[in-house]
C-alpha cells in the first residue's frame, strides 16, 4: 500500500513521483559589502514571512555591520575531523567544499542571531586553511553562547549543479545542534517561517551522566516496536505531564510502555527539522498546516531542539541532554531506542527550494543531479540525497556512528530505505571501487546489487550489533520488500505483511495461503536469500495510514481536514467499516469492530517476525478517517491519556495481555522459520488445511517449550463454524483467547474472577474435541493435561 503525506508538497509511494516544487523561488537578495579586521565579506538577511493564506513567501533585508571582537586566536587548524570539535583548549572547524572557491567561518553570538548578525566573521585562506577540498581553522577564545555557520562563494550555475551564494550563512552538515526558534509552533521575528540558523560551538562544559549506561542488545527476534511521536505522545493536556510535548514529557509516561509490554520504540524523526514548513492557514479546522511528522530533515545530528523543554538555552546543549535522558531512562526499563532518520532527501527542495546547508555547500555532491543540473526526484520531495557518493556515504555513517556513541541510540529505521541502494551521480566504477570496468554502464539512480553504502553500514565495526531496518521501498517505483540487501543484519518494513493480513482478515478470498506465510514471518520472501524471521517487521497500522480503529471504521479515507480536498493520502487502504461508514454506527457494528480490532491484534503477536504497534491504537485511537495526518499539530495526532483510561479494562487490557503471552512463548520469536517438527496446518478438521480461494479459515498448532502446545485459528468468514481440534490423548485443550467474548472473557487471564465458570461453559464442546467460532474471530487454546483421563 503507497501512502501519500502531501500532493502539494510531496508524495510518500513506491510508485508515484510527485511534483518537484515545494518552495517559491527565493529572490536573488542585494548585498552591502562590510570590512573587518580579517577582510571584506559580504552578507545579507533574508526573511521569510508567513502569509495568512498560503504558503512561506520570501523577502530580504540589509544585515546591520557585524561586531569586530578580537578575541580569538586564529590558526590553520585539522582537516579532521569534520565539524567543529573540541581540541587543544580550542574548537577546531573542519568541512568539506571541493567547488567553492572561497570559505568564510561566521561566528553568531546568542543574542546576534535574534538580530540576524554575524559577530564575527573569519575568511579562510585557500592556501593555509585548506586541504585538498576540506577547509579549516582552529581558533582559541570564549565561546560561551557562541554559534557558527559558513559562506561560501563560487560559481552560481544550476545548469552544471553550482548555487553558491556568497550573501547566505549555511549550516554546517556536521553541525551538533542547530539554533533557531525555541518553541515548537512559534513564528520567528517579523512572522519570519525560516530565521538564520546557526550551529552550536562546542565547550568542555555541559557533561552528561550516564550513570553506567550500555546497550541492551536485546535479540531482534525478541523486539516488540511502538512506533511514536515525541510530541504527540504527550502533548494533550491529559497526559498531565510537567513537560508535555518534549522528551522529558515522554519520560515521564514511559512506564505506560513497560506496562504494554514493548521493549523498543521507534521514534519518528527526531533530528532538526522546521515544523513551519508547511506554515499556512488551514480554513477547515481555523488553525495553521505543521510539518507534524517531521519527515524533511534540516541537520542529520541536531536532535530537534524544539521537542526539549529547554528549547535554545545553553545554545541546544541543555537539549542534547535532555534526549540522551530519555535513551537512559529508556534503557533503565529495559526499552531501546530506534530512530526513524530521513537519508532519502533534506527540506532544501528542488531548484526552487531554500540554500540552509547541504545545497549551498556542495549542491552537486550532496545531491542526485541529471546532466543539466536539475534534481532527481526518487524521493517524491523534490530532491534525493546521492547516498552513494563517496563523500555523502562516509558522512551518513558519521552521522549513525555519533547517534550510537554520543546519544547511546540502539538503532535506525530509514525513511525510503531504497534510495540509499541507488547510484549516485557520477557514478562510475572508477570513482566507487578506484578502478575502470569493462561494460560499466550504470547511469546516475541505477539500483544497486551490492550498494556501498549498505556495504559500509552493515559491516562497520561501531555499528556492530545496532538495528538496522529498511523501509524497502521509494517513490521512485523501486519496491524491495524482500530483496533489500541485507548482509545478514538489516530487517525490513514488511508492507506485503500489512496488505495481506488486512485483506484476510476483513474476509478478502483467495488469501489463506498468503496469510499463513505471514504468520510463518514471510518465509516466501526471505527464506532464500539467507534471511530469518526477525528480517520482516511485521505491522497493520503506522504513522502514514488509517490508526487501527479507523482501519475498521472507515472504507473511504476522510482528509479534508488537511485543507487538500480530499486528495491526498493513500485510496487503497483495504480497510473495512464492519457495515457503516463512520464513528456513529449500532451496537453490533461496534461490537464486531473491537473483535476486529483484537483479530489484528491476536495476528500480530502470533506471527513469526517482529510486531511493531502504532501509537494509540492499544486504546483505539481514532483521527477520524484521516489517513495522512502529516500537518496537524491538534487532537487528532495527540496519544488521548483520557481514552487511554476509559479503554484500560477492554482494549487495552487484551493489548497488554497479548504482548505478555507473546514475550512468556518460546516458539513465538522463533530465530529459524517453523518447519513440520513445529508447526502442523489445520482446517475444520485437524491436519486438514484448505488452501482454496474460497477458504476464510486458518489453524495451526505449534510446540511451544514453554506452553507445551498452542492451537491458534482465524475465521474470517460472515459465517459461525463449530471446528474439530486435534486430539492429544491424556491431554486436553482449554481456551485461553477468543475474541468473539466480551471484555474480561476475551482473555482468560487467571485474575479473571470467573474464569473456572467460563471455562466450564465450554465443557460440552470440548469434551468433544470441538470448538464453536463465531464468524470474524480468532482463538487461541492450550494444551493441558487431562484430569480424567
């Protein structure tokens, strides 16, 4: 299933490219030429306001003069590291340009950024701070409240690949923390969408205890993933948190997740990014469009300094902490922690797009470009990041390496992992492997069998043992679901997981068989290519979809709340309304949708793989029939800690018990997909299977260490059906899961005060080694011994 964030700005599909405008044109801006005691630079403001009806538009202004502060020592400095790194009681600054022609250090103090000034500006001498195309400077002095950025001048020729602007202040890629705004939301000075940014200068100060943190290394077939939003996980004033909205704000609810049963989040994008992207007026709800989800990355290793509740203080330091605190609060319960990062492009956009960073440094390096100049557009957002360049791929492992040692992060889920398998421009054999091959014609995009990126990752010795999980697909039409490389150690967004399991549970023909592989863990997808069960993370709602309550709401997708007309967002949702479409419906169709809901549910903790689990939908949260929420910083992205409490004896109850039940069986994280020694298909009838198109029915038993022996089935017919079990002399099966009951009797946990009576009432049956299944239900029966026998 293609999901699509936005079809005015960008698509989200393994087939469609969307159109590659996002920005309006920036205005060439004029310059004043201002000296110092370095020499003569020049430098401007620019300034994009926010329109009431529209999109960000820009304009520009004259920057006042600069302040002339001697009061830093100046050398050559280090071509290494890249960044700006403490050395010698001193910073060292360091990076990489091969086409300016000239590079000037821009040092901004706090209080200068709010007025758009430079403090100081340093130019660096081509011949004593350069080497080979890494430009370079060490300075001593006081850098409290300091940051920095860079110009660089060159030639301005989009048609061979060259923007440089000798009147922008650019962030450096490898920059720690990035400084703009301070609250999340809030406009910047004159209405401005986009102020000059800045990176943090770092000092010795600022230590952060880790009070003995190390890494979890919990076994990837023992995961169960809770995809989150930082901010929407708290933000809603019943979360009752003292920090809502921030990562503090997510501490302070993770014993929410321990008591769920997760063991690893997956944060959305948690790196530098403007949620004022998309800032314009939204007519149909009277609020402003965000970029909510974040999914346009600004800097790949600031984390989002507005998702901390300290906003810029200590320049981003304050914020770095407060992140790392919620990894090491993580770990104390046993949670690790995967960040979803976006290598596959940046928020600069197309041609038409703004200069922040990456564009006006290097732009034919960093990005994908065809002969003319103009942008690849795999990404289905304007640009694509030339992941495979030799350059750009030691900068992403850079940038995963310091998530893991600084941030002590477990791992990364990548946003259209397939894009990072593409060749990058200029490709050619000469540049990737140092020499010429015969026949080598591989063109700028070109899918790669063994890409060096991928290459790099999987076998770097830092990354040794990290999570690595691809979203194998782009928006280019490159669909790798079970062909992504994976070297042994990458897992995979299993799409074809979610389309089956949707269709047949939801009663679609011709799919038992297909639905029997996924609880297999998707043997038929990478079984021959070497891979394990844990390689297919296994899920039936993300971020970008109908939430599982709407899945069994709504046929049709309801998103004219996202101002578009109701033409954005995926129209293939295989979804299923159980009778009427929306919220409002009878008792017996909402009834039918929680056993829905628990029949997914019961899927996902049975299959072979690892379960990942969508914020909200372990209480059913609900957006209404929106399905592509990307811009809405409101309700209907808020976790709803109040339903949450209403739902906490019936949904989430069945959740919290399942995830249980799956952690305590040894045969439900199997390392090796189940044979016929472990697991043996049932019809109606035991060992009998049917495979027909017209089969809405699935058993099977498995031999559990543990539990002994599990029987789980699937009717998924309109029809009730009274099914035969298979026979275990001395033994007898007892049910333990049957979504067709209510809330307690779904679960016969032993602290169910009538649990001995509910399982009397199925005495009859199974007595006779039968059991009766409403149509739309799922059980699940253990093997115990039997006392009369």
């Amino acid at each position: 299933m293609d999901l699509i964030r936005c079809t005015s700005c960008f698509q989200h599909s393994p087939t469609l490219i969307a159109p590659t405008f996002r920005h309006q044109t920036t205005p060439k801006p004029n310059l004043t030429t201002i000296s110092n005691n370095h020499g003569t630079v020049s430098t401007t403001r620019m300034v994009v306001k926010a329109r009431g009806g529209g999109a960000a538009e820009a304009e520009t202004a004259l920057v006042d003069k600069p302040k002339v502060l001697k009061r830093f020592q100046v050398s050559e400095g280090h071509p290494a590291p890249f960044g700006a790194t403490i050395q010698d009681c001193g910073v060292n600054f360091a990076i990489y340009s091969a086409n300016a022609t000239s590079a000037t250090l821009c040092l901004i103090a706090l209080s200068d950024l709010q007025q758009n000034r430079a403090t100081e500006q340093i130019p660096l001498d081509p011949l004593a701070n350069k080497t080979g195309d890494v430009w370079h400077v060490f300075l001593k002095g006081n850098f409290k409240d300091m940051l920095y950025g860079y110009i660089f001048d060159g030639e301005f020729s989009p048609e061979i690949g060259h923007y440089y602007d000798s009147s922008r202040i650019l962030l450096d890629p490898y920059a720690k923390a990035v400084i703009s705004r301070g609250e999340f939301g809030a406009l910047g000075p004159e209405d401005n969408c986009w102020p000059q940014m800045a990176g943090m200068v770092p000092t010795s100060e600022y230590q952060f205890d880790w009070e003995g943190d190390l890494p979890l290394r919990h076994p990837d077939r023992d995961l169960i993933i809770y995809e989150m939003h930082v901010r929407g996980y708290t933000k809603h004033e019943s979360s009752g948190t003292k920090f809502p909205g921030t990562y503090r704000g997510v501490v302070e609810k993770l014993d929410h997740l321990k008591e769920l049963g997760v063991n690893c989040i997956e944060l959305m994008p948690c790196q530098e990014f403007n949620e004022l992207e998309y800032y314009s007026y939204n007519s149909v709800l009277g609020d402003y469009k965000l970029n909510f989800w974040g999914y346009s990355t600004i800097n790949y290793f600031s984390p989002m300094i507005r998702y901390s509740s300290s906003g810029i203080r200590s320049c981003g330091r304050d914020a770095i902490n407060e992140f790392k605190y919620l990894v090491k609060e993580a770990h104390k319960r046993g949670i690790e922690v995967i960040m979803d990062v976006v290598f596959n492009h940046t928020a600069e956009g197309n041609e038409k797009g703004l200069s922040l960073s990456f564009r006006g440094v290097d732009n034919c390096v960093y990005y994908m470009l065809a002969p003319k100049g103009e942008y690849y557009n795999y990404s289905g957002c304007g640009n694509t990041f030339n992941c495979n360049h030799p350059v750009v791929r030691q900068f992403i492992l850079d940038c995963l390496r310091y998530w893991v040692t600084e941030m002590h992060v477990d791992g990364f889920r990548f946003d259209l992992a397939s894009i990072m398998t593409r060749s990058s421009s200029l490709w050619d054999s000469v540049n990737v492997y140092g020499d010429p091959l015969e026949g080598d014609l591989i063109t700028t995009g070109t899918p790669l069998s063994n890409p060096p990126l991928i290459d790099m990752m999987s076998n770097d010795p830092v990354l040794h043992g990290v999570k690595l999980i691809a979203e194998a697909w782009d928006a280019g039409g490159l669909y790798q679901v079970g062909r992504f490389p994976h070297w042994g150690v990458w897992s995979e967004w299993n799409g074809k997981y979610r389309d089956i399991v949707r269709q047949f549970i939801k009663g679609t023909d011709g799919l038992s068989g297909a639905f029997a592989e996924c609880l297999c863990g998707s043997p038929n997808l990478y079984q021959e290519g070497g891979g394990k069960p844990w390689n297919s993370v296994n899920f039936i709602c993300a971020h970008d979809g109908f939430t599982l309550a709407d899945l069994v709401t709504y046929n049709n997708k309801h998103n004219l709340a996202n101002g578009e007309d109701n033409n954005d967002g995926e129209s293939h949702n295989y979804s299923w309304n159980c009778g009427q479409e929306g919220e409002f419906a009878s008792i017996s169709v909402k009834k039918l949708r929680k056993r829905q809901m628990r029949n997914f549910f019961l899927c996902l903790m049975v299959s072979q793989g690892v379960p990942m689990i969508h914020m909200g939908d372990e209480y059913g949260h609900t957006k209404g029939g929106n399905n592509n929420t990307y811009c809405h910083d409101n309700y209907i992205n808020y976790f709803r800690w109040d339903k949450k409490e209403e739902s906490s004896s019936d949904l989430f109850r069945f959740f919290r018990l399942m995830t249980k039940f799956r952690r305590e069986c040894e045969s439900l994280g199997l390392n090796d997909f189940p044979t016929a020694e472990r697991l043996q298909w049932h019809g109606h009838t035991p060992g009998k299977p049917d495979w027909s198109d017209t089969s809405r029915f699935v058993a099977f038993t498995l031999i559990d260490s543990v539990k002994g022996e599990i029987y789980v089935a699937f009717n998924t017919s309109h029809l009730p059906v009274t099914i035969t079990l298979p026979e275990r002399p001395g033994y007898r099966w007892e049910p333990l899961v049957d979504t067709s009951k209510p809330a307690p009797f779904d679960f016969l946990s032993n602290e169910v005060p009538e649990r001995e009576l509910a399982i009397k009432q199925y005495a009859h049956f199974l007595d006779a080694n039968l059991y009766p299944m409403l149509s739309y239900s799922s059980i699940v029966l253990l093997l115990s011994p039997d006392e009369n026998a």
